[in-house]
C-alpha cells in the first residue's frame, strides 16, 4: 500500500431524528489536519451530539487482490447506553465496477452490540481488493443505533470506505465553468468541477480574480468540502464579504489542490465579462 500524507481526524456529531439515514452529501464539514500512513479522513460535524466516528471516512490505495486492515473509533455521545447495529453497505458505484458488491471486498463483524453511556469501541474492518476492479471502489461502514431511554429514536451512521486500485487509478479533473453573484453585501463566487478520472475527488483551494489592468481585486478561497464523483459535475461557492465586483472584463486565475490525493491541479485561467445586469459572459 502506497503511503498518504494527509490525514483528516474530528468528531462526526449527528443530531436525533426518527430512523434518520445520513450521508456525507448533506454535510458541512469542519477539518482538522494530522500526519498518518496509508489512509485519510474528514471531520463533518452537525450540532447535537449522538454517535459519533473517528475518523469519519478513509482512502486507501491497494493494489487488485491486495487485502488490508483498517480501524475506527465509535463512541456514544447520546447520554445513555445504545444498541448498535453494525452493517456494510454500497455506495457510488463506477460503470467499470458494476456487479462487485461493497460486501464482497468490505468486511466487518455486523454482531449487533451494546455501547454503553460515554463509551468508546474499536471497530475493525478488512479490505480484500477483487482482482477486476478498477479505478476506485465505494462502500459504506453504517451503524444504527437505539438509545434504551428513547427506544423510539433511531440513528444511522454512515462512514465512506474509498478504495483506489493501484495501477488503474486516474486522478484528473478541470474547472468548467466559473459564476459571479453579486448579493446585497457580498460576491458569490463559484466555480463547476468536472471529474474526468476514475476515482472521487476533493478540490480546495484558491481564485485570484484580475481586472482589465492586470490588477487584482478579489482573492476567493474554496476550503475542503463534498467530493465529486468521477464523470460527475459539482459546483464549489466561495463568498467575500462586504464587496460587490462592479462590470467589467476579469480573468479568474484557479489554483487548486485535492484534499485527499495530496497534489496540486493544473492552474486555469477562465476570462469572462461581468455585465451591468449582473449576467456573466465567457471570453
């Protein structure tokens, strides 16, 4: 297994709802940074506490037929002992991979078990890489949980398992499109991420924005947030408060790094003309 330089660690808090189903495409995400070998992870944290993961998802690379070791942490912050259900389920799956099953190569003992008031379990899960598999494969470690005093309220966990097959693995992505909002006190700019590899990724980074003189006026940043999925398109906001860019004809300079593969993208520059009625035109 190749290392990684990055790892994410945090607190994944979910708040109580009835048989809530809950997944990483519905989150914020707050992210702190640790070296580790081998595997990354990201902290999404929600505002009341129930269960809660460490790290909340992990990256590996393996090669076909490869099979690895993994571990969490699960701890019930519900304030009061917890039935917890334990099971592997799928998640995206790539055309080239259809028909493996995340229960063909994601295992973990799904012996439903008590996690008492404040305590903490180690979960640990195994990886066996099928020999056709390409690109990357998805599965989800998922967790329901009961609390005894409300019996009623049910929770599911979800936390992401991304595997990419060493030797097939295509990291490539490109900004498609660029948008400029101005509202009442702020500009709202935005690009479109485009993955045209095989495995998911996670830009954050930086937008200079330049006038007509070649001067700068805006600087957006973009943290770490959702991941795009590969042949998928997701759009990325990024705000600057108190200033509204005023018409005129800009380029807007991308400089982009992934989150979780650890390299930098190919910077873009994408020229546009931003008219009196607030409409954008591409150059």
């Amino acid at each position: 297994m190749k290392t990684r330089d990055l790892i994410k660690r945090g607190r994944y808090r979910l708040s109580k709802v009835i048989a809530l189903s809950t997944y990483f495409s519905h989150l914020k995400f707050v992210v702190s940074f640790n070296l580790i070998l081998g595997l990354a992870a990201l902290a999404p944290v929600a505002h009341l506490e129930a269960l809660e993961a460490r790290p909340s998802y992990q990256v590996f690379i393996l090669k076909p037929g490869q099979k690895q070791n993994g571990e969490l942490t699960l701890l019930n912050t519900e304030g009061s002992d917890s039935k917890i259900t334990p099971e592997v389920k799928k998640w995206f799956e790539a055309p080239a991979n259809k028909g493996i099953k995340a229960t063909d190569w994601l295992k973990m003992d799904t012996t439903p078990f008590k996690l008492k008031k404040d305590a903490s379990r180690l979960i640990k899960f195994t990886i066996q890489v099928p020999k056709n598999a390409k690109g990357e494969i998805m599965g989800m470690l998922t967790f329901s949980s009961k609390a005894e005093l409300t019996s009623m309220v049910s929770l599911r966990l979800s936390l992401a398992i991304y595997v990419a097959v060493d030797g097939t693995d295509k990291r490539e992505g490109e900004v498609s499109a660029v948008s400029v909002v101005n509202s009442s006190s702020d500009t709202q700019v935005s690009y479109l991420f485009s993955n045209t590899g095989n495995v998911h990724l996670r830009p954050k980074g930086l937008m200079k924005i330049f006038n007509e003189k070649d001067e700068l006026v805006m600087n957006v940043v973009y943290p770490q947030e959702l991941p795009t999925q590969p042949g998928q398109k997701l759009p990325y906001s990024g705000r600057v408060p108190n200033y509204h860019l005023p018409p005129g004809k800009y380029t807007a300079q991308i400089q982009l790094q992934d989150a979780d593969w650890n390299f930098e993208y190919p910077s873009q520059k994408k020229k546009f003309t931003f008219l009196p009625n607030g409409k954008l035109e591409t150059r």
